[in-house]
C-alpha cells in the first residue's frame, strides 16, 4: 500500500523536464541551377542538395516514430469535454461512465490519472510509471478535487469504477499559493495553478 504525506501528490511530481529534440523542417533549403542569362534566375524545385535531402528524410523519419510515441507516453489523449462546474468550483466532466461500484469514504482504490497545467503541459502521469496511484479516498491523502472529484458530492456525482473523469481544480482545491516541486526559485507547479487531471477509476483494492 502507498501511503501519501498530506501534500498529497507532491513526492511524485518528476523532478525536471527535458528537451529530447527540437527539429525545424522549415530549414530545408532550395538549390537551383540557372542556365538563362535573364538577370532574373529562376529555380527548379525539383532539384535539392544531397545534405538537405538528408536531412528531409532525417525529419521524415523522427517525427512520425519518435514525436508520437512521447506524446501517448502520458497517456490516453482526449478530445474536447464540456466542463460543469460545481458550488465549489470543481469543474468535471465524464468521458467515460463507469459500470461498477463507487468508492467509499475512506476506502483503498486505485486511480490511474495525467495531470497538466492551464497551457496543456504535463507535470506528471501514472501511466508513464506504468503504476496507478492508491490512496484512500476522502480522508484527506490526496488534494480535495481528487477526493470531492472520486467521491462525489456538492452537485457531482461519485464516480463509478471504470469510469474516466477530467476534473478541472481552482488552487484553494490543489497546491494553492504554495505550488509544488518547488526547488531554486522554480516550480513544476506554480503557486496559484489551475490544474486538469484526466482520472481514471479502477476500483477499490
């Protein structure tokens, strides 16, 4: 059983976040020959040099093998969902309807979830731990959206195992103004963040 500090989910945030590759296929260049005298050349495009037709297929390459993969690794993508919002300010909306049983306070389940920041930027997923988080719900082991946003209540209904949930939370329902996996002047989580967490309920344990 994992058992978590009351800052919730912090010793999990990943503790930096790095560059793996940038490319710019803009940069792929035009080599014309001109054989017209006219003072205006004129280029063929059929025609590139051999190290830029090296590195066209370089990008052809990287791109649809390397890019994609990285992107899934945080887990399932999804499309637009209309968020309701509740008393409380948790917004929530339900990909997918569970048919099993809802969780209990103060029972153990298991959650499987991504989380992004307001611009779309991942700070953390179990799916690329290739673990769900467990914890017991509602009494205070994780952030209160996770708990109100699983358990229900305040005009949200619970959550049913096999369900997937995205869950928007306000800070006073987060890390507030403390943010999290703060280290030299910098956060994963900023002080003050709006964050999505796209849940998945597996059940209880």
């Amino acid at each position: 059983m994992v058992t978590l500090s009351p800052l919730s989910l912090h010793h999990l945030l990943p503790k930096s976040i790095k560059t793996l590759l940038t490319l710019n296929p803009n940069h792929i260049q035009i080599q014309t020959h001109n054989t017209n005298p006219d003072p205006k050349p004129k280029s063929n495009p059929n025609i590139i040099s051999r190290r830029n037709a090296s590195a066209a297929a370089l990008s052809a390459f990287i791109v649809p093998h390397i890019l994609p993969p990285l992107a899934l690794a945080a887990g399932p993508a999804a499309g637009e969902c209309e968020l309701t919002v509740a008393p409380s300010g948790l917004g929530f909306c339900d990909r997918v309807v569970g048919t099993g049983v809802a969780a209990s306070k103060g029972q153990l389940i298991k959650a499987h979830y991504v989380g992004r920041l307001e611009n779309g930027k991942v700070f953390d997923s179990s799916y690329n731990r290739g673990k769900p988080l467990t914890f017991r719900v509602g009494v205070g082991e994780v952030i209160k959206g996770w708990d109100q946003g699983i358990l229900g209540g305040d005009g949200i209904p619970p959550m049913l195992s096999g369900g997937k949930r995205t869950l928007k939370l306000p800070p006073e329902l987060a890390y507030g103004s403390r943010g999290a996996g703060c280290r030299g002047g910098s956060c994963v989580i900023p002080p003050d963040s709006t964050l999505l967490f796209d849940v998945e309920f597996i059940g209880k344990i």
